[in-house]
C-alpha cells in the first residue's frame, strides 16, 4: 500500500517515481484481477466469505489497481478524485482487520453504507466500460476508458467483499451485478493490456508520460 502513497500532483498530471518494468505490471495485474473476479462471480454460490478470504480480495484489489495507476499512464478521471480512489481501496482493509471496540461503531457504520459505496463506483465503472465499449472513441481514447473502467471495478468489488446487505432484493442484486462487473473486469483487463502500446497513452498536449527510462508516470483527465 506504501506505492499508493508516493502518488503527488503536479502540472495536471500524477507521477509515480516507481521504477517497475511495464512487463512487471502486467504480470502482477493478470494475477491480481482475476482473484478479485473470481470472488466477485462465486461469491453467491460460497455462501459468507471468511475474514481472510476478504482480506486476501482486499489486498488483490488494492494491488491490482496500484499497478493499473502505473500501467496506464491516463485515467479517465480529475485530478482530484485520485487520491479518494486510493482512500476507497484501503480503508475496506481496514474495516475487515480492525478488533478495536473503540472503533465498533465506526466500523459497523462503514460496512453498512458499503453497498451504496458498491453501487456508486460500480455504475461508474460501467459506465467507463460502455463509453469503451459502444463509443467508438478510437485506439487511445478506449484504453484509457478501458483502464479507468478496470480501476473503478476494482474499488467497487472491494466494497462488495466488505458489504453486509440488509433485505434479500439488495442482496441478490449486488451478488447479481458484483458477477457481470467480475466478467467485465477480465474483459476489461484483457483488453486493456493488449491494447496498450509499448509507452503509454499520450496526453492531450501531445506530451510523452514516460520517462526517458521507460517506467510509466500517470497523468489524469482535468
């Protein structure tokens, strides 16, 4: 989680000083996503997740979107909201993990309001996929839908690993909608790696968001 933390703004961009091979990141991103996808499609069928099991998705999803923020080089997002994406991926984890009594009710409030933080993020994220998808934007603009869309899944499906739905309609809805959000992020994922050239998505200046050693900085929509 530290490499989250090294994100800083400048210049309507986000440089990440990590020295990782883009080979790396896709290896740990192929890895990572379909751990989380596939808790996200059996989830209804396993019946209640143990707490390890939702801290090894949790960890998975927060890995997996660190390396999709290095591998991206252009999210489909302000500036702004970065940092909130990274608080989304960090503070389920520590919801999971946390026995302090002090912090009981916090803890219950945040798992509770977790399927609203669930639905919000993933119809975000489907809706980064649909523009992918259906809008014809051309080769650069789809990868950096396809990117944002991965990254918003996976914020979303962390929130789902955590969320404790009251009333059986929401419940089957969000173990509905969490499995075609699951199958659209391997989609998603697939086709953003392969669709992602050897540097990253230029910016709209025309500027590189490489460095002259070829690791991947990220630069964000303003």
């Amino acid at each position: 989680m530290s490499v989250l933390l090294l994100a800083t703004g400048e210049h309507g961009h986000l440089e990440l000083g990590v020295t990782i091979g883009p080979m790396a990141l896709r290896v740990v991103v192929l890895a990572a996503v379909p751990v989380v996808a596939a808790f996200a499609v059996l989830r209804g069928f396993l019946g209640e997740p143990s707490r390890r099991t939702t801290i090894v998705v949790a960890l998975a999803a927060a890995t997996a979107a660190t390396m999709e923020l290095l591998l991206s080089g252009r999210v489909n997002l302000p500036e702004q909201v970065i940092p909130l994406l990274l608080a989304a991926l960090a503070l389920p984890i520590y919801l999971v993990r946390s026995t302090d009594e002090r912090f009981a009710r916090a803890v219950g409030l945040g798992r509770r309001f977790a399927p609203l933080v669930y639905a919000v993020v993933a119809a975000l994220a489907v809706a980064q996929f649909g523009l992918a998808w259906f809008a014809d934007a051309g080769r650069d603009r789809t990868t950096t839908l396809l990117h944002t869309g991965v990254l918003l899944g996976l914020v979303a499906l962390v929130w789902f690993a955590i969320a404790r739905p009251r009333g059986r309609g929401v419940n089957v809805g969000m173990l509905v909608s969490a499995a075609a959000l699951g199958v659209g992020l391997l989609a998603g994922t697939a086709q953003a790696i392969t669709m992602r050239p050897p540097d990253p998505v230029p910016d709209a200046t025309g500027t590189g968001t490489v460095s002259s050693a070829g690791f991947p900085m990220l630069s964000t929509v303003d």
